[in-house]
C-alpha cells in the first residue's frame, strides 16, 4: 500500500520543499520507491531534484488543466526517486480549473489511474497557500506532514490549515490524517526552540477531539536542524544525500525517515524499530565535495 504524504503548511519558507526533497531522497536510498510532486508553481522541488522547468517536458500543469497522464510527466531522478515535475504555468490552474466540476480531485483520479508503477511513498510538495492546488494534494492524500519552524509566530496560522483539512476530511477524503509536526529549522538548545514545542503540545492537546484528523497527530522526535548544507544543496540540483553525506543535516533527514517508518497510520504496516533519536551533532565544519559546475546550468533534458 502506498503512503501518500501532503507536506504542508500555508506559510512560506518554513521547510516544506527541503523536507519533501530529503525525505523522498532518504526513503529512496532505503529502497522504497518513492514518488514527489511538486504542487508548487515555484518549481523549488523540481530543481532541488536537478530537473529545469520546462525543459524536462510537461508538468503537472498539464495532468491537472488536460488530463495528461502522470506517467507522460513522470522523471526518474535516482535510484527508487521519480518527480512529477512543476512549472510557473502552475499558478494559473487556479483561475482556468475555476469552472471545471471536480477539480479538487483530479490529481487523486491520476494517481488511481496510476498503475503498474506502485510506489511505496508519494510525497506532495505544497505551495504556499490553501488554494486548489493544495486542495489537490489534501484530497489525493492520506497523511499530512506539517512542517513549522521553531519562532514566535510559529503557531499562527495552524487553526486555518487545520480547519481547511477538517472540512477536506469532512466532504471529500474521509481517510486524511494529520501525521505529525516537523520542527525544521530547529536551533538546538535554544530555550525558544522549547517553547514552542511547549506550545505546540499545549495547542494540539486543546484542539484533540477524537473524531478530528488530527486526533493521533505528534510532534516527530527528530528535530530538523539548522544546516547550513541543506540550504547550499538546492542550487546544485542535488539532495543532502548527493551534496553532503556526512552532515547534520543528512543525518537529520535519514533520522526522519527511520522515525516516520515507525509511524505509520493506524491501518498501515507498521514497523517494528524504532525510530532512532535525532543523530548527534556530527563535525559539519568540512567541506563537502562540491561538483565542479551546477546541475542548473545544464541540467539533464529529459
Ligand atoms: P518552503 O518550501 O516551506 O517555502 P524551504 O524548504 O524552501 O521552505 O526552506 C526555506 C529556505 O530555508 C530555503 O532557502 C532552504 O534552503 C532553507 N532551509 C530549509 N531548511 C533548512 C535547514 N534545516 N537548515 C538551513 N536552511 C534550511
Ligand atoms: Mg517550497
């Protein structure tokens, strides 16, 4: 069965395309076949993977406004790794799908449609926002992975999206489940960075009903540090795993990974391990083999 994983969260720059990036690079180099989509008209997730909008052929612009397939859109990027790429066109599926009846759930009939290329995991990689595009990914959807970054203003907004994913559970996808909460970003030893986990817990707590979809929703244990290599590898095209094996935040993104095996929802094949704590910090002073030119520059065509 597939797990098939909104990253979501309606603010920007919280760690949503780095989370779906690694994440899906870390189940992959575990061997699950892992599929992104990148809901983001920015196209962050498709260079992060070292794809060039556009040039790689259609995007998920033409699944959702034409009906292509998402095998004709679909790339493989790395061992057990496939992306269905974006493109800036993207933006527009929210005006032109204005009149189109069912348009919340085209991307769920697709991924229905999808057979012969089962994938352990398909991670959606949100926009910055609760239009139709992330309505897409709520509803062809069965776990939502909220990333948040450790500040003050950390919890504004959560009341809104979880709002949006109730009446999502309610109308349309009965199954959908908030998973957890990914602390990204994540200054250890800060007492802010406990604060708001404090806070987080206080406010999942208050809002727990039993019938709610966030009724089982937890904070991960692993905490997503700062990593100043999680932020260079973007522009090479490459995830952590490619750009800098041995850094904290590889180590990070492998620990959620394990951690998120473990927990799966109620239903679902569930691990015996158990998800390893957040890796120690390792040296991450050295220099990680830098590839002598950028992905971007001559990314691949295809
Ligand atoms: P979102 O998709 O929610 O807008 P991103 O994943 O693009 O957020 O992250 C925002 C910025 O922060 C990006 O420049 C990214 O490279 C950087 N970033 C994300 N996570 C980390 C981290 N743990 N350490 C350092 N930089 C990070
Ligand atoms: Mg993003």
């Amino acid at each position: 069965m597939t797990r098939r994983i909104a990253v979501l969260n309606q603010k920007g720059g919280v760690g949503k395309t780095t989370t779906t990036v690694n994440l899906a690079a870390a189940l992959a180099n575990e061997g699950h076949r892992t599929l992104v989509l990148d809901l983001d008209p920015q196209a962050h997730a498709t260079l992060h993977l070292g794809l060039m909008p556009g040039r790689s052929g259609p995007s998920l612009y033409e699944v959702l406004t034409q009906g292509l397939p998402l095998k004709e859109v679909r790339r493989t990027v790395a061992d057990n790794l496939d992306v269905c790429g974006s493109h800036i066109d993207l933006a527009a599926a929210e005006v032109e799908l204005i009149g189109t009846v069912g348009r919340e759930v085209i991307l769920r009939d697709q991924l229905a449609a999808e057979d012969g290329e089962p994938y352990d995991f398909v991670i959606m990689d949100c926009p910055p926002s609760l239009g139709i595009l992330t309505l897409n990914a709520l509803c062809a959807a069965r776990e939502v992975f909220i990333p948040l970054q450790a500040h003050f203003l950390a919890l504004h907004g959560l009341s809104k999206l979880l709002e949006t994913i109730h009446l999502v559970s309610k109308r349309v996808n009965r199954d959908l489940r908030v998973s957890g909460v990914v602390l990204c970003l994540y200054e250890s030893g800060t007492r802010l960075g406990a604060e708001v986990v404090e806070d987080l817990e206080r406010f999942f707590e208050s809002r727990r009903q039993a019938s709610s979809p966030w009724s089982d929703a937890q904070i991960f244990r692993t905490r997503i540090r700062r990593n100043i290599r999680l932020a260079e590898c973007p522009s090479f095209g490459q995830s952590i795993f490619q750009y800098a094996p041995t850094s904290r935040g590889a180590a990070d993104y492998a620990s959620l990974a394990g951690e998120i095996q473990g927990r799966a929802p109620a239903g679902f094949w569930a691990s015996s391990d158990q998800p390893s704590p957040a890796a120690e910090p390792d040296s991450d002073g050295e220099v990680p083999a830098v590839p002598a030119h950028s992905p971007r520059a001559d990314a691949p065509a295809a």
